[in-house]
C-alpha cells in the first residue's frame, strides 16, 4: 500500500508519545483560532498593545518590522519544544493555517501557494519555471521594480533574453510606457506592486489586461503590499507574485510565499526534483518495503503533489517563522487591510505637506496609500544619522535618499518627532 505523506513523517523518526505532554498541549492550542487563544484585534489603531515597547520613534517597518509580542510568543513555544524535545510542535496544522491565512489575505487558495525563503527564491522560481534564458523572448520590467531584481535582468539580458527597462516620469511607471512596450514576443512583465523606492503603486489589473490581451503573464512583488495595501489577486488575474514575511507580514527572515494562478500549473516547467515536492512515495528498497511491481525495476515509486509545492517546494524551511505567522497573518485579518489603509492616510498627508516644507524633495506621488515616502537627498545617510540618533528616530537612511515607513503602531506624535527632528534641507 502507498504510504501516505504523515506516514512518511511518521517513518522518518517522528516521536509519538502516549498521555498529557507538550505535543498535546501545543497541538491544541494551535488549532484554536485566533480569538480563542486571547488574541482580539484592538477596537481601534493604533495598535501599540501588540507590540514591545521601543527605545525611540521607529519609522522603519519597510525595512524590517518589529515583531509582535504574540509572534515573539508563539516562537518561543515552538523553541521551548524544541529545547525540551517533550512532544512535538504540530508544524503540519500550523503551516496549513499560515498558508490558508495567506490565502485570504490575497483573495488566492491555498493550493495556489508555496512557501519559499524570500521574494528574490519566488522571483527567480518564475524565471526558471518559464525557461528563462533557455528559452529567449521578451521581459518588459521596470526601474522602480527592487533593485535587488536589477542583477537579474541584466544577466538574463547578456544571456539573450530581450529586457526592456521602463523608468519613470513623475515619480510613477506610466500605463502608456508599459503598454507600448508589451509587444508581441513579450512573454514575462515584470514589476514591483508597490515600488521600494518610492511607494508607487502600479494598476496591477490594468498592467494585466494589456499584458494578458498581447500574450504576456505578469509577476507581481508584493513584498511591500501584502499586509499594507489591499491585495486581490482574483481581481487583478495578476499571474505570479512573491513575497517575504519579515516586513508588513510581521514574521521574519527565511519564510515567504510564492503565488502562481491555478490555471497555470501545467504550463510551467518543473526544475526542481525534492522531497517537499511528493503527496506520495513508496520506496522498494528498504527491509519489508514491497517489491516494484513495474518491468523497469524503480527503486521508488512517487507521485509528485498536484498544488503549488509540488512545482515549487524546495526542502526544509523556517518553522520557526511559520510559527511567528500564524499569530501575526491571524492578527493582521483581524485588524483588516483595509483599516490599516485608512488609518495611515492622515499619517501620510502629514508627512508630504511636512517635508516639503523643510525643503525636501519628495518622490513618492502625493496621492499614494502605501506605507512609504521617500525623498531624495544628496549625502542623505551623511547628514540626517546624527540629528535623527539624538533624537532617537529611526528611519531609513541611504547615500542620497531617506524613506519614512510608519505602520499600525504609529501616531501623529511620531510624525511630528520626525518633522522636528530633520533639519532644513
């Protein structure tokens, strides 16, 4: 008979132990929902209940978000098990809440989704899942996609693959741009949902429907979206998006997640051949295992799983960040995406109307919902650090650019520290 996935586990050297221990404390915790574990959402922001106090006024979440306290929580119970080794930490039910509350928040299903180390291991998973540069077309992308993608386009590009690069007029990627550069031939568009420049945010249902109508799919980061900005990944029929966890997510380093619709699956190549990616495996070599019944003697028989891992799954990933997810993505749906939103608005105009009037060049468009504006500065890290330090304010700060990232735990007090803080540029 094949053995089943949790079988397999099992086989691997799972402890299973008798009676009231750890393993089933936690396991019966974790199936709680969020409500029921003492986690509510707070009736109004900001939400400074769910985090630590901090030393000063922390305005960098776009760089790394501080971890809420049930995060930091649930991650030492994952630890606490993992020091004792007394039960078992239910990873299995606590992966399937995390990527089940991913889910929801972009309006996907679950089987749309695999968890990858970040968004660079999604993007580059897309890349090669379309045969990219094997395979030579056409990459329409742009210069306020991350830069970090910057590397790999140019190589792509001296590998024969046609990238065109976008760059914007008024702080923004333009749809005329885009559109007159999606000709036919262009397979891939390739963009930042919200850019981590400036904060733009592209008309992702529109950059499809002129991408879809010319033959093109589109991949989304959403890095600087995903727990930020309102995501429908229905709505926008968006192809492919990626995300890590440790920025609006609320987790951490070394988890995040690979979105690919459904209908795309066996359009895509298989690159990758791992343990992570079986629903099913029944090896013929091992002491009792059954003989291979097949002419062509396997020394396995496995069926690969039909979702989203079974193209995409590496192997082991951070459980510990799993653990850390599944009270912050609950947290987050509490609070609702599009509270959030709202609540940042006033933040946000305070700011525009504030730095412009100290004199600073702002390039984030005026008009933009997302947690991010950037001005530009020439010798910036240079001539803000000392001011900002002793005022304990912490932004972020670049050679010839600074970016203000306030989130759910932020006031209008904060703003004006900063204001206060910056000198006249």
């Amino acid at each position: 008979m094949r053995r089943s996935w949790a079988r397999l586990e099992r086989d691997r050297g799972t402890m299973v132990t008798d009676g009231v221990t750890r393993r089933n404390v936690l396991a019966g915790t974790a199936a709680l929902p969020l409500a029921a574990r003492g986690v509510a959402a707070p009736a109004m922001l900001p939400d400074r209940a769910s985090f630590a106090a901090m030393a000063g006024t922390y305005l960098d979440s776009g760089t790394m978000h501080p971890v809420p306290t049930g995060a930091r929580d649930a991650a030492r119970a994952y630890l606490d098990q993992r020091a004792t080794m007394d039960g078992y930490f239910p990873t299995d039910a606590v992966e399937g809440r995390v990527k089940a509350q991913f889910a929801r928040l972009i309006n996907a299903t679950p089987e749309e989704i695999a968890f990858v180390q970040s968004t660079t291991a999604g993007e580059q998973a897309i890349i090669d899942a379309l045969g990219f540069p094997r395979e030579k077309g056409r990459i329409v992308t742009d210069t306020l996609h991350f830069f970090g993608s910057f590397y790999l386009y140019e190589e792509l590009a001296k590998q024969g693959v046609e990238v065109v690069w976008l760059r914007p007029r008024g702080n923004r990627i333009a749809i005329d741009d885009i559109e007159r550069a999606i000709v036919p031939g262009t397979r891939l568009v390739a963009l930042s949902l919200v850019s981590t420049h400036n904060g733009f945010e592209h008309d992702l249902k529109r950059v499809c429907e002129i991408a879809h109508a010319k033959g093109a799919l589109v991949y989304a980061d959403i890095i600087h979206a995903a727990g930020a900005v309102p995501i429908d990944v229905r709505a926008s029929n968006v192809d492919f998006a990626a995300c890590a966890s440790y920025k609006w997510l609320m987790g951490d380093f070394g988890l995040g997640f690979l979105y690919v619709r459904a209908d795309l699956h066996d359009r895509l190549r298989r690159t990758r051949y791992g343990y992570y990616q079986l629903g099913g495996f029944d090896p013929h070599v091992y002491p009792f295992d059954p003989p291979a019944t097949k002419a062509d003697y396997r020394i396995a028989d496995v069926t690969p799983r039909t979702d989203m891992e079974g193209l995409f799954a590496g192997g082991t990933h951070a459980h510990v960040v799993s653990a850390m997810l599944d009270w912050s993505l609950g947290h987050i749906l509490a609070l609702g995406v599009d509270r959030i939103t709202a609540y940042r608005q006033p933040l946000l105009r305070r700011l525009h109307a504030g730095l412009a009037s100290r004199g600073y060049s702002v390039v984030t468009p005026s008009n933009s919902r997302t947690p991010l504006v950037t001005c530009v500065l020439e010798g910036a890290r240079e001539r803000l650090a000392a001011p900002l330090k002793a005022a304990k304010v912490q932004i972020t700060l670049a050679r010839n650019r600074f970016r203000v990232s306030p989130s759910v735990f932020n006031t209008m007090d904060d703003i004006e520290r900063l204001l206060a803080a910056l000198p006249r540029a």
